[in-house]
C-alpha cells in the first residue's frame, strides 16, 4: 500500500497480536464490574501485575482496572500514563520501576 507517507513496509494487526498472544482480553465481567466495556490488556502488563500462582490474580486485575478507572476519570486525555501503587502489585513482588502503565482509549479496529 502506497500512500504520501511511501510503501508499506510492515503491519500487524490488532487480530494478529491476540492469535499470538501479545494482547488478552480482559474477563467481561471484570471490565464491567469498574465500567468499562471492553479491555485489552498486553501479556507484558498481565504478566507484571496480574498473573502469579498465589491464587490472587483476580484481585490484582481488580487493582489494576481500578487504577485504570481512576486514571481515566482524572484525565481527558485519550492516553493516560498512571502508576499503579506498589501496594497492589503481585504478592512479594517490588517494584522494578515497571509499575508504571499506559490506557490508551480507542474505538477498536471496527470504530
């Protein structure tokens, strides 16, 4: 695809990254339970304040969407860079500097 910007030289899509597993869809329920209706989140963010084998995950997505909702509701702005508190990373987990996160709002592939 050529375009004023010249040819195309690479694209992934949104579909591409869920087959491969780069980008997972949050629970509905989860996503509703703070009122957002669709949420996607990278592998990297759940792995880093989500999973664990501790049986906590659910709690820890529950902080994490809730940071998001806080984040959202403190900026207009269609990106929002938020820090989630060390209090609510995984279980005995420090933080590495890598509490920080990106919301980026967007209507979807579809619009």
């Amino acid at each position: 695809m050529d375009d004023e910007l010249g040819p195309l030289v690479y694209s992934y899509t949104r579909e591409e990254a869920f087959e491969d597993g780069a980008l997972i869809e949050v629970p509905p329920g989860a996503a509703a339970a703070v009122g957002i209706e669709t949420l996607i989140i990278t592998a990297g963010g759940r792995r880093e304040f989500v999973a664990g084998d501790d049986g906590g995950e659910a709690g820890r997505l529950q902080a994490v969407l809730s940071a998001v909702v806080r984040a959202v509701k403190a900026s207009p702005a269609d990106e929002i860079c938020f820090v989630v508190p060390a209090g609510e990373l995984p279980s005995g987990q420090e933080s590495t500097g890598a509490d920080q996160l990106i919301a980026i709002m967007e209507p979807g592939e579809s619009g």
